[in-house]
C-alpha cells in the first residue's frame, strides 16, 4: 500500500568508475530505493594529464533525474578531494583534473617545508594523501587556470552550481580538502594564509541539510520536471553519507565503507590530533551533525577492480568462489600502499610486492584474488584495532556498508581478522544517506539515531560471526612489519 505522507527524492551519486541517480521513497517506516539511471564514469588521458569527463557526467545526472520522474527534492555526494575552476562569469576553466594524476607527486615535501607535516595534522587533522586538494592547489599554483579562476567548487558542489546556480560549498566534503579546522568546523585560515592558498575562491560553507538552490528553468524544461525542485546539501561526500546510513543501534561500533576505497574508522563527537594519530595516518574528515569520522584510507576493492580489468573481465562471482577455495593468508600485502595507486599491472604488481616480502608468489587468478582479500581484511583488521587504541573508543561490532557487502567472502574474512561479528549491509549506504537528509529537511525523519533505526528496519543486512582466533592474523602482520 502506497504512504501518501511518503517523500520522494532523487540521489545523485557519483563514484570512481560510475555515477547513478537512485529514486528514494522515505515514510515513517519505508525506506525504498529504485535505480532510475547508471551512466559510465569514465576518465580521459589527453596530453596534459587524467582530467574527469565533467560534462559526460553531468549529462548522466539530467538523463538521472529525467528518469527519476517527480520528487521533492534532489541531493549530491561524489568522490572527494577534487575539483572545478570557473571564470569571472560562471564558465568552466577546463576539465577537472584526476586525483590519481601524477602532477602531486613530491608535492607534498613541498608544502611540509613550509608548514611541517606535524603542524599541518594539528591544524587540520587529515592524513597524509598525496591527492588532498591542498596538494593538487599547491601544484596547480603556476598554472594559467589557477591565475585566470574566481570560484572553485568541489565536484558534487559543481554539479548543483550547474543545476541551481547557487555556489556553495559542503562542509563534509570541504574537510577533506586539508584546508578545513576539525575542531571548529571553520576553515584553517592560519594554515592557509601560510601556505598561499586563497580561500575566497571558496564558496561560502554550507551544511548538511542546508538548502543549495532550486532547479533552473533550463535545467526543469531539460528533465521534464515541474518546479520548484529543491536541491537539498546532503553529505556530498559520499563516505559523509554512507557513514549516515551505517544501522548501528549504539555508539561502540566501527564502520567499513567498502567500494573502490575501504574507509574504516569510528564516529567521533571531537576529532583525535596526536602525534600517535598522525604517525598511524588517521584521517579526521567532518560527518553529519558535527561528528568526525575518525578513519584510514585503505586502497579498497580497486585492487581486485584492476586485476580484473586486466584479465578481460571474468565474472567475479566465478573469482570469489575459486578464491575461497586457496588456502588462507598464504601471501599478504599492505593494502594501504601507496605503490598501488596508480593503474595499470596490478596482478604484476601485487606478485612483485609478494616476490620482495619473501612470501609466496601468487600466480593463478584464484590466488591473486586470494591474496587481495586476505590482505584487505588484514588492513580492515589493523585500521579497526588501531582506531579504538588512538580514539579510547571501544567498539563491539563492526558495520560494512557500500559495495562490498555484496563480497560474502571479504565480509567473513573481515570479521575472523577483528575478532569481531560484522553486520553487512545496505550496499547502496551512500545513497541512503543522501535520501535519508534530504528527508529530515523535509521533516520525514528525526535525529541520525532514528535515520539508523529506519535504516536496520527496512534494509536487507546479514550477520558474520568471528571464525577461530586472530593468531593467523597477527602473524600475517608480523610478515608485512606493520603493528
């Protein structure tokens, strides 16, 4: 039976290798979500680097919301860290450039002799990654498009700019920039006016719940909607927003947010700024009604992603099932690496850092899969561990939402590496979130506690129960050197 107080809202998100836009319904006890539109993300090498396709993109996001039909209000969450340039009149100055293109590299010695690198962490709390925006600003700091910009707009702040024509900028997604206070929420205005870097390029900070404008003429006549549309901020980053949807009926949980990234961390009334959290490359990134998602970046299924693109494609499922059958922790390696960033020979890859660590040498496909898995639940296993320790924040269970839930496998493994039952689910988590605040602005929905409970009511989740001791585990770190 159809809920005539029931909400409708179109979810724009954007990931690494696609974009979707996902028609939510939202009541007092539903929580449903249908695929309106998938498009292709696809980045384009030209002669000057890997720049994001911004207009494909956007493209998908009209056709999305064309598809999605009517609704009461539309939210944006993306990839952070990267973003657009505009002109003195609005226009765009070029394609955005790829966080993964190689223009950073050593960048960030650069800016740590200025401010140093433990300076910088007290400052703003982020871990070190050489792709923060900071970095891609410090790059860009002698290009033409730098000199010529006015404005410059995340990707998912770009995209409702187009869509609204109100500039803003979203505080989740701004915290990852390394230019934003963790602890006040404000920009790091000491820190920035250090390192050169002009804030007022930024559109004014903006929240989650916040409005972002209403849909243009242009854009209404060009999705076959009548307005007035809302566009609503949500968490636009999409972790911000996952993280959102994670159905935890307490505080002493971890989350994993699985996908091309794993983030895995705890949720945070104040963010933690020691010397040890630096040191452990926690990241302190701002999540919804001003909780920190204390968190480490683990290269995540992207691992798995390359490999399989170099093979041509073969069905996964087949992968997973002849990987379940290799015996367990036989090579590991360090997930978190940053030698594994780039594209390109990833099964090669992944032998040669197991050929150097004096491990075995995974040959088949069965046995690269294998090792992925094993060393992602490794790293899932030491960031868990590790945040509780930094935090003093103990946890009892630990939630993997996003994609990977879909992994039946990495889920177990994860959950025999912590020592910990994991609750899977939902898969679709940034999505989630993003319907879930846009219908607390509408009224639709209490506080984050009763947006969790929704979540747990409606949402398909499975339980993983801890196989055996951590001894294995421990001794799989002890191979790779790490804590």
């Amino acid at each position: 039976m159809t809920q005539v107080n029931a909400s409708h809202h179109a979810a724009v998100d954007l990931g690494a290798s696609s974009g979707r836009v996902m028609a939510g319904r939202v009541g007092p006890d539903t929580l449903e979500l249908t695929e309106a539109h998938r498009f292709p993300n696809r980045p384009v090498r030209v002669p000057e680097g890997l720049r994001w396709d911004i207009l494909a993109l956007y493209g998908g996001v009209l056709d999305g919301l064309r598809a999605a039909g009517r609704v009461d209000s539309v939210g944006i969450d993306s990839w952070a860290v990267d973003y657009g340039l505009l002109d003195a009149d609005g226009a765009l100055l070029g394609n955005p450039v790829h966080y993964r293109d190689a223009r950073t590299e050593g960048v960030a010695e650069k800016v740590w002799a200025t401010v140093p690198a433990a300076e910088l962490y007290a400052a703003t709390g982020l871990q070190f990654a050489p792709f923060n925006t900071l970095y891609q600003l410090t790059a860009a700091g002698s290009s033409a498009q730098l000199a010529f910009a006015k404005r410059l707009l995340l990707i998912p702040d770009l995209l409702a700019y187009w869509l609204t024509g109100v500039a803003g900028t979203e505080l989740t997604n701004a915290s990852t920039t390394q230019l934003i206070d963790p602890r006040t929420g404000d920009w790091a205005y000491g820190t920035a006016e250090r390192l050169g870097v002009d804030l007022t390029l930024f559109a004014p900070l903006r929240r989650p719940g916040d409005p972002a404008g209403t849909l243009l003429p242009g854009v209404l006549e060009e999705t076959g909607l009548t307005g007035p549309v809302p566009v609503t901020t949500v968490g636009s980053h999409d972790t911000a927003s996952a993280v959102a949807a994670v159905p935890a009926t307490g505080e002493r949980f971890a989350y994993i947010c699985t996908g091309t990234w794993s983030l895995a961390g705890l949720e945070l009334d104040a963010p933690v700024l020691t010397e040890e959290s630096r040191a452990a490359n926690f990241t302190n990134e701002l999540g919804l009604d001003g909780t920190v998602r204390y968190l480490r970046n683990i290269m995540g299924l992207w691992l798995l992603q390359e490999c399989v693109r170099e093979w041509g494609g073969p069905p996964l499922g087949d992968l997973l099932s002849a990987a379940a059958e290799v015996p367990a922790l036989r090579s590991v390696v360090d997930a978190g690496d940053p030698a594994f960033l780039a594209p390109g020979r990833m099964p090669a890859r992944i032998a040669d850092a197991c050929r150097v660590s004096g491990q075995p040498v995974p040959e088949s496909r069965a046995e690269i899969t294998r090792c992925i898995l094993d060393s992602l639940a490794l790293a899932h296993r030491r960031a868990v561990l590790q945040a509780q320790s930094l935090a003093g924040h103990p946890v009892d269970v630990v939630h993997i939402v996003g994609g990977g839930t879909r992994n039946e496998l990495l889920c177990q493994l994860t959950a025999d590496a912590c020592g910990l039952p994991v609750v899977a689910g939902p898969a679709e988590a940034a999505a989630l979130g993003n319907v879930l605040v846009q219908a607390r602005a509408h009224g639709q929905v209490g506080d984050r506690a009763g947006m969790r409970r929704l979540v747990a009511r409606t949402q398909s989740l499975r339980r993983h129960e801890p196989r055996g001791g951590t001894a294995a585990w421990r001794a799989a770190e002890a191979r790779l050197g790490t804590p």
